[in-house]
C-alpha cells in the first residue's frame, strides 16, 4: 500500500539522526575551542558516543527504509529526482563514513572509545601519529562538507515547500500534514 507521508518511525529515526548529527559537529567544534581538561575529554567522550549513535541509528534507517515502503514520489523532473537521489546517497554514506574515519582516528591516536561511559571498544589498529593526522583531517573536512550537503538538503525541503507548494517536507513533519497545509501531495 503506498502513502503520501513517511511514518511515524521513519520521522522519529530521521529528526533524532539529524539531532544527534548536528549535536556532535556543534561538539565538535566547541571541543577544539577550549583548553584540555577534563571538560574538554568529556566533550571528546560525548562526541564519539554520538558518532557512533549516528551509525547504529543509521543501521536502523536503512533497515526500516528496506521493510517500510517509501511514500509516493512528488513528480519532479528527472534531473531534480537524480539530484535528490545523489543528496540522499552522500548524506547516508557520510552517516557511516564520517564516524567511523573518526573512530580509526582515535584509535590510532592512542585514544580509548567509550560509548557514554557505558561501553568501551577496544582498538583493533596500532598507534600511528601520522595516520592519526590524517584520519582527523579527513574526518573534520568531512564533516564541513556533511553540514553544507545537510543544508542542500534543508534549502530543497523548504524551497519545495515554500516556492513548488508541494508536500516534500510536509510528509516528513510530524504535526503537518499536506491537507492541513493546503499543499500538493
């Protein structure tokens, strides 16, 4: 059966993904502002813990996505539909991606990962400063490229809602509904 809205797990999945991904890039970038410490080790603690909330949610997604059928697709014209579609394949793979360089990153650093001081995950790699390096370096560019691909794909939401008037974001809101908002389904 094919609906025009995603459904209530799928919206929930969607908008805590987005939380904890925007939690951990804000993180992120406070943590390389202040002093080291022990504020500073729990912010880094915190930070992987959402990276790898980030993965496991994600998991979760793609599962839900592969059992769970998508909505009806907006007509759009084909190039719109390939370019969502690639939007779509980036920010997925950099939801994978981006944590685990991350995870390799600290483990060759010599870091212990915990996940919210509840677990730890031992390192399955060596130390390697100049790997080490490298993996932060990539793992933070990424992450910049991540957020300016998130905003790609929260400019086309808003602008198909407010300028095309259909139900693109509506069908991912949880208390709007494409009748309520008067849009195109």
């Amino acid at each position: 059966m094919q609906t025009t809205r995603y459904d209530p797990i799928a919206m929930s999945l969607h908008w805590i993904v987005a939380l904890a991904v925007f939690a951990a890039y804000g993180i992120g970038l406070v943590r390389e502002e202040l002093p080291k410490g022990d504020f500073r080790a729990w912010l880094l603690t915190l930070h992987m813990s959402l990276g790898l909330l980030v993965i496991a949610l994600t998991v979760v997604r793609v599962g839900w996505h592969m059992i769970t059928p998508a909505p009806t697709a907006i007509p759009t014209t084909p190039i719109a539909s390939v370019a969502a579609k690639l939007v779509h394949l980036g920010l997925y793979s950099a939801m994978f991606a981006i944590p685990i360089i991350g995870l390799f990153a600290a483990w060759t650093k010599g870091r212990v990962v915990g996940v919210f001081s509840l677990i730890v995950i031992p390192s399955p790699v060596s130390l390697d400063a100049h790997l080490a390096k490298i993996l932060e370096d990539a793992h933070g560019v990424a992450a910049h490229a991540f957020m300016i691909l998130a905003g790609v794909h929260a400019l086309a939401a808003i602008g198909h809602h407010l300028v095309l008037r259909d139900a693109t974001l509506a069908r991912m809101l949880p208390f709007v509904t494409a009748r309520r908002s008067n849009l195109r389904a």
